[in-house]
C-alpha cells in the first residue's frame, strides 16, 4: 500500500463565515484566537455585511472584541 499525499483543505467562504460567527457570537475566545491564528480574515463579512467584531460586540463578548481589534488590519484614516 501507498502512502497518500495529504491535499491542502479547500473550506468554502461560507463554512469560515459561519465559523466566525460562531465563535464571536458565543464568545468562543479559544475558536477566536485559533481562526485568526491560522490567518482566516478577522475583516469577513456576512451576508448582511457584519464582521466578526459586530457579532461579538453585539453579544457583549468584550474578550472576543479585544482579541479581534488587536488582529484587525489598520486602517487608514481618509485626509
């Protein structure tokens, strides 16, 4: 028997989102820190155009706030 060659995993957008919104919903710290750890986009949006940040300030979930603010990409202010 042959060893099989491991295949990158291909997740489809929708499964990251729904992932996310998981997390931050229930304030999942330790799922948050590991989707961002991996490098999944802390700036996604859902459908209805709320980011992972909106779902967890909505929830109260400060930690997850916090975490994801810190991982969140600076913006650049317009003049």
């Amino acid at each position: 028997m042959g060893t099989a060659t491991p295949q990158p995993c291909s997740t489809p957008p929708q499964s990251k989102l729904a992932a996310w919104g998981e997390a931050c919903t229930f304030g999942d710290l330790d799922i948050v820190r590991l989707l961002a750890g991996v490098g999944s986009d802390v700036t996604a949006a859902d459908n209805q155009q709320q980011t992972p940040l909106h779902l967890a300030s909505q929830e109260g979930h400060a930690a997850v706030a916090r975490l994801l603010l810190a991982r969140e990409p600076m913006r650049r202010r317009p003049d």
